[in-house]
C-alpha cells in the first residue's frame, strides 16, 4: 500500500541528504513504526509520502501511484494525522470534524460525527465547544476522529501521540490495532519505544536519513528493542 | 417527516455554511475587523449615495434657476430694448443644458470641474466658451465621495483585506496540512474559499446599486446594465489579482505588502504617470490663446476699414449680401460681422485645442484598455455622461446651437426686425442628450482579458505548487 523505493531528499545542494534512499513497504494490514532521533528523517519521509515536499530522487508510492505525478489522487487514499493538531478555533469539535470530514467527501448525520468524536476518546461535554479553547490532546483526538472519518486506506502519523495522556494513548493504540485489523496501512514515526513494540507489526529504525534496522515487532521484548535501539542511533 | 429534518439540517451544516462561519468569525480579533470592514463598506457606500444625491439636486437645482432666468429675462429685456433688435440680441444668453443623467450621480467625474449649463450670446463664441461656472475650491481638492471611487478606491482595499492571507493563514496557523490531505480537490476548495468571499463583497456593491436605483431614480436601461457589468468586472479582476498572489505560496505579510503595492502603482502610480505622459504628448495649447486670438481677431476691426470687415464676413456668410441695408441706431451688421470675424480668426487655434482634447481623449482610452483600473474609471464616466468625452460633444453641440441661434438672429438684425412681433417665451432652453454610442465589448473586453490572465497565471501556478508546504 505505501512503499518507498530509493527516496531521496536533499534540501540544500552540497549537503548530506537528509533521507537517502531509503526502501520501504508497509501492506494492508501492517503497522509499521519508525523510530530515530530528531532528524533523523522520519518526518521527511512522512511528507514525501504526503507529496508536501518534491523528493530529490527516487519515488514514494502509494497503492501503487507515484505521489509526486498523482499528488491529488493518492490523497484519496490517506489520512494523516501530524504532531500537532491544528484547527478552526472559532469552530467547535463537531464542526471541524464536520467540515474535514465533508472535504473528503462524507457527509455525517451529528450522531456519526458524535460517536466518531466518541470513539477517538473526546468527551462528550466537549463535543460542542469552540476549539480555541481545547487542549493539545483534546485537538489531537479531533484529529484522530478526522483521520477515522475518511476510511482511508493508509494513514501516516507524524508522533501521534505527543501531547496525549497515557490514558488516551493506550485507547489510540487500541484504535490503530483495530484500524489494522480492517487492513489499513499505518506509517507512524514515534519516540515511544514502548508503544511501537506494543502496535507495531514492523519496527524501523533510523539514523541520519538512512533506514539502520527493519524488525519484526513480534520477535522483540521492548528491553531488546531499546537495547537494540541505543546501540543504533 | 424524520428524513426530512435530516436533509435540512444536512443542508444546514454544508461545508461551505462552516467555511462562512470560519471567515466571518476568522482572524486575529476574532472576525471583528471583516465585519468592520464590511460595515464600514457599506457605510460609505451609502454615504458615496447622498453625495451623489447632493450633486443631482445642486443640477436640477441650476437647471431650474437658468429655465426661470430665461422665461422671465427674455420678455423683459425685450421690454427694455423694444426698439433695437440688434441691442436686444447683444445681451439675450441661450442657455444649453448637458443632460445629467440620474446615473451621473453615481460616477460625478468631471461634470463638478465642468459646467453642466452653458449660457451664449449670438456675439464670438470662442471668449464665451470657457466662462465655467463658480466651483467650490474645497469640493475640487477633495474630489468627491461617489460611488465609482468607492467601487474603484475602496473596494480593492477590501478585497484584498479578505484574501491576502486565504492559504498562507492556514499554513502559519498549521491547518493547511490536513486540509491539503483531506480535500478531494484542494483547487476547487480554494476556489470555493475565494468564491464565498467573492459573494461577500459582490453582495455589498449590489446591495449599495440596489439602493441607489429608488434613491437616485435610475432608471432599469441597458446603459445600467453595462454600468453593473463594469463593476462586477472590475471586482472579478480584483479577486483574479488576489488569486494570483495567492497562488506564489508566500506568507500573508509578504502577499498584503505585494498586494497593496500592486493597489498603489494600479491607482496611484499609473494613472499619474500616464497623466503625466498624455499631457506631455498632447500640449493643449492654452484656453486663454483661444480667447486672446478672438478679442484680438475682433477688437483689430474696429480700427480696420468697414467694408473690408463686411467683405470677409459676407465670404463666410454668402446669402446676407442679399439682405438690403436698413436704416438703425447703430452699423449693427458691422458690429455681428466683427464679432463673426473674430471667431473666424481664431477658428485655427479652437480647432488645434478641440483636437489634441480629442487625441487625449483618445490616448487616455486605448492606454486604458491595458489598465483596468483606469478603464473602470473611464469606463465609468463614459456611461454616466461626465467624462471628457461628454465634455468634448457638448461642447460641439454649443457651438452647433450657437451657430443656430446666429442664423436665427441675424436677418432679424439686420432688418431690425419689430422686437415685440417675436415670441420670446418661446425661446426654450436647449438640452444636450449625449447619445454617443458606448460597445459593451470595449467596456466589457478589457475585463474578460485581464481576468483570464491573473485567473490563468494563478491556476497554473497553482497546479505546479499547491502541496507543497
């Protein structure tokens, strides 16, 4: 579903890349996590996934489509959920999910959008207040409900959870292992190695924009992986 | 009954409802500086409504004066001067009147600088020609608050106040990624975004013209229509300008910088320059040496040998050598052809001015087509009958009246025909209806070209650029 073959991207001409070919797949059905420190280039390799940035060689493909010829028809495929959640202030959780959700192209009876607000853990008194006065967790999980709006087939998080009580994390967790289950794709680049080891089903690791290590999640204790973990990086 | 609630509110709550919401409450202040803006739009535009008002009164208010003063002048000084036709005409004014349409009120243009009524004796036109009226100093500093300055001055402000930030507000305030993400069609959510702002602004001029046809009286006619269709196509350059800028991917405070000198040279810088420049290129040679060469042309006669006069006016003049001479208090048949004489003489320098007025004209309307501002200003004018072009046939038409009244007066003159056999109240004042045929294509051309060219550029920089963050 997402795959990355020989991606490249240089910012400034003359200096290292900072993502330098780096190959990837990630299937229906997978959770793939990539963890490094900041940058690394994960985020890089998130928005040429997103087609954000024009990558210097190379292609990210998404079901097969080249992101950077078919940059609007390979966002019908995605859902994308940054770091930091930003919305309409002056609209309230249920509108913004409203208007994101009708951008894609679905319309929602209130009580779908109240339940997907619901499912992506916001508290129903919140459901009608204006978003300027939210958290960072609380937009974070409108994001999340955005991104479950879509249906889409491959979603890419960009350190979903920074900002999200453990609490709410573990519910996210329990929404991307059931998103999986129905057989979306899921790119996540984190810091929680604990997490990743808890959802993911492949574990990348990566260093100065070159992919070090590919593992399988099942076959490692999150002590081995963080061991793993510090000797790479 | 259930279902149906469940449209409705479906219907309530479309995507372009909410993008309304986020734009009137938008912004820093919470929304309060659009509504401002737009509150203060209106306001003015309702104002631009009175001034505009003002002006047709003051007109109206003139005409009648000057259709009084000649109904009840004429009899009187016919009274007085019973005896001496020649007399008689020496002083009587006919008055011609330039038509002030009800529109004229909402495009003044020149019609304050310009007399809208001229008053001429049969005697030499060309020293009566620039006899204007009194003018308020203060109005002309100033210029007036109608509504084609506000359409052509203000509008853009707002305009650009609503778009310069349409995208780049969005990427600085960090919603763009999953907008870009989201969208089905990210182009056509940006157009929707500048169309709903579009319906904003083009509500407020059609709510200002909605106004003005009661208040002013404008009549329902093709000649609105084009004056509708050159403001709409004025706001739709506007907003092509602003997609444009749009479409270069720069921060809101680079694109309102750019935007507002693009305002400043398009209003400001241009039309000054290409004033400068028309002015430059077609000297008008002074009004003053028009009236110097008449007096001159005139006062010489009085020196030069009378039948020498009376020949070169019988040159102009072939059918009065018939007229036999009749016996009167003064040579008046001498007198007219001196006063005929000194028009004559100084016809070279009248026509060199008619004309390079009618180049200027000419030049400032082809330049014009490459610049919409201008050409909405012209453009403007032209339909309200108050541009230099109105300016220029009225005053053909006051010479062709005047040359009729000559013709008119001068048999009788020369005959000393009975003063009191005539029917002075039947001297009407004469009204000039400027009929001059205006093309929508010439008015609406320019617009159509421009537009699609920002449009164009805009989308095409759009489609190379519009993901990237």
């Amino acid at each position: 579903m997402l795959q990355a073959i020989e991606l490249t991207k240089q910012y400034v001409p003359g200096q290292p890349p900072s993502l330098d070919a780096l190959n990837l797949t990630v299937q229906p059905g997978e959770i793939y996590c990539l963890l490094g420190q900041n940058g690394a280039g994960k985020t890089t390799t998130i928005n040429l996934f997103l087609g954000f940035l024009p990558p210097t060689s190379g292609q990210a493909l998404i079901n097969g489509l080249n992101v950077a010829e078919y940059p609007q028809e390979t966002k019908k495929f995605l859902a994308y959920l940054p770091e930091t959640v930003m919305l309409y202030p002056n609209l309230t959780g249920l509108e913004n999910l409203d208007f994101f959700a009708q951008l894609a192209g679905f319309r929602h009876t209130p009580d779908e959008l109240h339940s997907l607000l619901s499912r992506a853990g916001l508290q129903t008194e919140a459901h009608g207040k204006r978003v300027g006065t939210y958290s960072k967790g609380m937009r974070q999980k409108v994001g999340i409900a955005i991104a479950l709006a879509k249906q889409a087939k491959a979603l890419l998080l960009d350190e979903p959870t920074s900002g999200l009580d453990p609490k709410a994390s573990n519910e996210f967790s329990e929404i991307l292992t059931g998103l999986a289950q129905s057989g979306t794709a899921i790119l996540m680049a984190t810091h929680d190695i604990f997490r990743a080891r808890e959802v993911g089903t492949r574990i990348g690791i990566m260093r100065a924009g070159h992919l070090v290590e590919s593992l399988s999640a099942s076959d490692l204790t999150a002590n081995e992986l963080e061991a793993i973990y510090l000797q790479t990086v | 009954m259930g279902g149906s609630l469940a449209i409705n509110q479906n219907l309530n709550r479309s995507m372009i409802r909410l993008a309304f919401i986020q734009f009137i409450r938008s912004g820093r202040y919470a929304g309060a500086g659009i509504r401002i803006g737009l509150f203060f739009l209106l306001a003015i535009g309702v104002i631009s409504l009175f001034v505009g008002k003002q002006f047709a009164q003051q007109q109206q208010q003139g005409i009648t004066d000057v259709v009084q003063f000649q109904q009840t002048d004429f009899p009187r000084q016919a009274a007085l001067h019973h005896d001496d036709m020649g007399l008689l005409l020496y002083y009587l004014k006919f008055s011609v009147i330039n038509q002030t349409r009800p529109l004229t009120a909402l495009a003044i243009g020149q019609r304050d600088v310009n007399p809208s009524v001229q008053s001429v004796t049969i005697r030499g036109l060309e020293g009566q020609k620039y006899d204007a009226d009194l003018t308020n100093p203060a109005n002309l500093l100033l210029g007036n608050v109608d509504f084609s300055f506000v359409l052509v001055y203000l509008f853009p402000l707002l305009i650009i106040a609503f778009t310069y930030s349409i995208i780049s507000d969005e990427k600085e305030n960090g919603t763009w990624s999953i907008v870009a993400v989201q969208s089905r069609h990210l182009l056509g959510f940006i157009g929707q975004l500048f169309l709903l702002r579009l319906a904003v602004v083009m509500a407020v001029m059609l709510l200002i013209v909605a106004l003005a046809i009661p208040v002013l009286g404008i009549p329902l006619d093709g000649v609105l229509g084009l004056f509708l269709g050159t403001s709409v196509g004025y706001i739709l350059f506007w907003f092509s300008v602003c997609f444009w800028v749009a479409s270069l991917q720069r921060a809101s405070s680079t694109n309102a910088i750019l935007l507002l000198g693009i305002w400043l040279v398009l209003l400001i810088v241009l039309p000054a320059g290409v004033n400068n420049y028309i002015t430059a290129r077609y000297p008008v040679p002074e009004a003053q040496a028009t009236t110097l060469a008449q007096r001159k042309g005139y006062h010489e006669k009085w020196d030069t040998d009378k039948t020498a006069t009376l020949e070169k006016f019988y040159a102009h003049y072939p059918q009065f050598r018939q007229v036999p001479v009749v016996d009167m208090p003064t040579d008046w048949r001498w007198y007219y052809a001196m006063q005929q004489l000194g028009d004559d003489e100084s016809a070279g320098q009248a026509g060199e001015l008619r004309q390079k007025l009618e180049q200027r004209e000419r030049a400032s309307r082809s330049i014009a087509q490459f610049m919409p501002t201008l050409h909405t200003q012209l453009q403007l004018g032209e339909l309200a009958r108050s541009g230099l072009g109105n300016q220029l046939r009225f005053m053909d038409y006051t010479s062709q009246f005047h040359e009729k009244m000559r013709l008119y007066s001068y048999p009788k003159i020369f005959t000393n025909a009975p003063v009191l056999a005539e029917k002075w109240t039947d001297f009407k004042v004469d009204t000039f209806t400027d009929e001059a045929p205006i093309h929508p294509l010439s008015v609406l051309g320019t617009f159509v070209l421009f537009i699609a060219l920002f449009a164009g550029l805009g989308w095409f920089r759009f489609r190379q650029t519009i993901y990237h963050l």
